[in-house]
C-alpha cells in the first residue's frame, strides 16, 4: 500500500494566490480532507486485533491497536527468528551470521 495520500494539500497551496499580494490562501476542501482521511483510516479484524479509544494530541481521539495472537517472550541471549512449529508460534534458535 502507497503511504502517499490522494489529496497533496502542499502542492494545492502552492497553486493557491500569494497573501503577501493581496491574494487569497488555498481553502481546504472538506470532501479532499474526507478522501485522505478514509485512506489514512486502516481496517483491522476485530477478532484479530483489539482495539481501544484512547486521547491523542490535542485532546483528539485516538486508536490503539492491539494483536491479540499472544507473541512469546523474546529470548534474551542468542540469535532467533520468530516463527510457527505444528502450529505454535515460538522462537527458534538460528547460527549467527558473520
């Protein structure tokens, strides 16, 4: 998926009259800020993930998301790669590489 939003609100300001002329700034469109809006918004399983309303910046509602697949503990010596034995997600011991 693009990180790259439909709408680039710098490059329609760039378009927009210069203020220092007298002219108007660009006015944002409620229906570009909507198109951004809905592609920035991620869909999550809600059987897969578990998701919280929590306060962002400004006071802003905010989502914390949460896999609910219980991740084994991270070895703390050694090299490993997390990965799935008869169906059991485990880390499994691997060689170093130089």
């Amino acid at each position: 998926m693009s990180s790259n939003p439909p709408i680039s609100f710098s490059a329609k300001a760039k378009t927009a009259a210069n203020t220092a002329s007298g002219g108007y700034p660009y006015s944002l469109s409620g229906t570009d800020l909507d198109q951004n809006f809905v592609f920035a918004t991620a869909q999550f399983d809600k059987d897969e993930f578990k998701i919280k309303a929590t306060m962002g910046n400004g006071g802003h509602e905010a989502r914390e998301i949460k896999i609910t697949y219980p991740v084994p503990t991270p070895p703390t010596t050694g090299t490993h790669v997390l990965g799935s034995v008869d169906g059991v997600l485990q880390w499994i011991a691997t060689e170093e590489c130089p």
